[in-house]
C-alpha cells in the first residue's frame, strides 16, 4: 500500500539523465522532455521491495548478537533515467538501520509527518500469537512493513529526494559512517526544550492544538478496535477448535454403526476441517491488524511535528520578548538623559521614599553624559539586532507553519485513502470466511442427510 504521490509546486523536478544523445537524437529528445510528465517521486521511475529476510548470528569472545536482515532490490523502470537497463541493485539491510533512516529523516525535515516503521515486539496480539520476534509469521509481517515504509518514503516529493535516503536504498558499504557524519542528533529539539514550549507558549495556533487533540482520540479508536481485534480472535479460535470434538465424537461414533459409518467419518473429516479453517483466517487478519497499527504510530509522527511547531513559537516568543524589552531598556535611557542631573538633585533633595528620578539612578548609575551615549549606542545595535533576529526567526516559523500544514493536508488525504481500503479488504475477508464456513456446513448437511 504505497503512498500516494501528490505534486506540489515547490517540490523539485527530479531530472532525467544528462547524456541524453546517448539514448536518442538531440532534437527527438527535446520534443519528448516537453512531453514527458514530471516525475514529483521515486516511484515514477524505480520498483522498491523488501525481501528475503535472513537470520544472522555475529559471535564475539563475550557474546553473540543475533538478528535479521532484510534485502533490499531496487530497478529503474524509465527508460529516461540513468541505471534502466542495468538490472537490479540489492543492499542488505537490519532493522536497527531503518530505525537510524527514519531518526535522521525525522529530525532532517521537521515540517514532515515521517512514515512509522513496523513494530519491534507484537502488541495488541491475541493469545496465540508468538511473541518471539524471530517468529517465522512475526518477520514476515515485519518485512511487509518495511517494505511500506521505503514505499511511502519513496513516495513522499521530499524525502524521495534525500540523498541518505537514495544511499540506504543503494549503498552498499558506508552507508551509517555517512549518516552520523551528517552529526544529524545535534539537530534535534531537546525534550526539555518541548516541554518548556509546551506550557510557556502564549499564542498558539488552534490549528496544531487541535490536531494534537485529534492525534489523542485517533489513537484511542485504533487502539480499542485492536483491543476489540484481539478479543474476538481469542473467542473465534476457541469456538473453532471445539468442533473438533465434533470430529472426534464422529469418528468414534462410526465405529459402532455399521449403515451410517461412512457418512459419520466423512462428517467428522468436515469438522476437523471447520476446525482447523480459523488458523489461516487468524493469521490473514494480522495483515489487517499491522496496517491500523502503523497508522497508530502515524499519530506519533503527528505530534511530533505539532511539538516542532510549539518549539518554533516558543523561539519566536522569546525574540519578540527580547526586542520588547531591548526597546524598553532604550527608551527608558532616553527619558533620563533627557532630565537633567541638577534638576533631579534639586526636586529630590528633601524628599524621601520612592521616585522615578531614583529609579533611573539605580539603573543606570550616575552615568556621565558620553557613558550615556555609548550605551545609548550600544542599544540600538543591539535593538537592530533583535529585528533582524525576530524577522528570521518568523520567516522560518511562517515557512514550517506552511510546510507543515500542507503534509498534514497530504497526510489526511492518504489516511482517508488507506482506511477505506483496509476496512473494505477486512469486511471482504470476513465474507469469504463465512462463505467458506457454509460451504463446510453444507458438505456436513449432505453427510447427515445421506444416513
């Protein structure tokens, strides 16, 4: 289920090889560049797939480490694009390197709802679902997952474009030195920072607030389907496995009847077919259950970027705050080099307690006229300073505002796609099995009504 290319205008052209007249005549090949459409993501011109997964076993003199890996084959598809024709390129991949692929993408675009990766130890599973994440069923759902990851990468105008996306997908030595050689992590928003943000900010858009909200209950109604998911297999296995009684009860029934025997055992043979039908049933489910589950984790990718977008305010407050009060420190200079020393001494003397003219003296200490000067100087620097610095500071809010939204409007579209197929494929599946579990029913009808 990939993800669904959505052109964009400010997403770059991905262009096509720079020899062209190795492929075609000069002019011909201008006419079709004209023609040709643009290509917003990898999956116009490229297949992605994950395969093979493979267990490996790394001994040392003090222990071993165990693990999988996955392959991964790429091949260019258009004609246009250099390596078509070349076959396919082939990487071997472990889990822990997708994890440090979606880290690096996640903090490398801030403004971009990241796709999930698949889950590391099975939740939400029913009772005899293995939790050995060496489980045969478990790495298999996992290189699915995988797979629907780089997909949706592949598919995004954005990170498609990255350069340590297109290595992870191709290089084969080096690809990690070159990641942590990006020094990606110094990067990242402190967790303190996003708390601070999080209660100190003053004016929040109620489009993030909102969507955080919305990323709270979308997780509650995955979580509970899952839940409910989880229970029904439970008793649907159950229910299952106990016509096989049926079977056994049958078969020692037949034993004893000599005219009906042959129609007892071919019904106990039907039985321990009904019984034994759920186990395929269950394990196609799970296909279905690791597809909400990602979209579980999407709400995480969510609320990281509205937790970015509160870290970009809570910047822009504090340079708003700094001007503010880079201006007041200013004007307040001004207003005592405008009131003259003698004329404060004279209103003053005689008087006691509290008074503005004290107050500037305090601050600003009996400051020769020139000192006065050079610090007035030295505030307006710092005063132009402070614009510039809040002018960047909103550019750059203003420009993950406007990134971030129009992801989050890329995002909903996709999820609306994917759900419906995941719910109508879920209901289509049912259908089958219950179409399945009359036709059983019916070849026991035929048994019984045959004595």
């Amino acid at each position: 289920m990939a993800d669904e290319g959505v052109s964009k205008p400010d997403s770059e052209e991905i262009k096509p090889i720079k020899n062209a007249s190795a492929l075609v005549h000069d002019d011909k090949f201008k006419q079709e560049k004209i023609q040709r459409p643009r290509k917003t993501h990898l999956l116009q011109w490229m297949e992605i797939t994950v395969t093979e997964p493979e267990k490996k076993t790394i001994a040392s003199m003090k222990m071993q480490d165990t693990f999988v890996v996955y392959l991964i084959e790429t091949r260019v598809t258009d004609e246009h694009m250099q390596g078509f024709g070349e076959g396919a390129t082939s990487v071997w991949r472990r889990y822990s390197e997708f994890e440090l692929l979606r880290n690096y993408l996640d903090v490398t675009f801030p403004a971009v709802i990241v796709p999930a990766l698949p889950e590391k130890k099975a939740t939400y599973a029913w009772q005899n679902v293995s939790m050995d994440r060496f489980d045969p069923d478990f790495i298999e759902r996992r290189r699915a997952g995988l797979e629907i990851f780089l997909l949706r990468c592949a598919a995004h105008p954005k990170l498609c474009q990255d350069k340590i996306f297109m290595g992870f997908l191709q290089q084969e030595q080096g690809w990690r030195e070159t990641v942590n050689a990006t020094d990606f992590y110094s990067k990242a928003e402190s967790r303190l920072k996003a708390l601070n943000a999080q209660f100190k900010i003053k004016k929040s858009d109620r489009r993030f607030d909102e969507l955080k909200n919305y990323c709270t209950e979308l997780q509650s109604n995955i979580g509970n389907i899952l839940k409910i998911r989880a229970r029904m297999c439970d008793k649907l296995y159950g229910i299952h496995k106990v016509h096989g009684n049926y079977a056994r009860v049958f078969n020692e029934w037949s034993a004893i009847e000599k005219d009906i025997a042959e129609h007892l055992q071919s019904a106990s043979h039907y039985m321990d077919v009904f019984a034994s039908s759920i186990d395929a049933q269950l394990e196609e489910e799970e296909q279905y259950a690791d597809q909400l589950k990602e979209y579980y984790s999407f709400g995480d990718s969510v609320r990281s970027v509205c937790r970015r977008y509160e870290c970009a305010q809570y910047d822009l407050e504090k340079a708003e705050d700094n001007l503010t009060y880079k201006i007041g420190q200013r004007d307040l200079l001004k207003q005592a080099m405008a009131e003259s020393p003698v004329s404060e001494e004279t209103s003053n003397q005689g008087k006691s307690g509290f008074s503005l003219s004290g107050m500037k003296s305090k601050i600003f200490g009996s400051e020769a006229p020139e000192q006065r000067e050079v610090r007035l100087k030295q505030l307006e620097e710092q005063i132009v300073q402070a614009e510039a610095e809040l002018k960047k500071v909103q550019e750059e809010t203003d420009l993950f505002v406007e990134q971030a939204l129009r992801d989050i409007d890329r995002f909903q579209r996709q999820k609306t796609k994917d759900l419906q197929e995941i719910f109508t494929n879920y209901a289509v599946m049912q259908i089958k099995q219950c179409k399945k579990g009359i036709a059983i029913w019916i070849s026991a009808k035929d048994c019984f009504s045959k004595m």
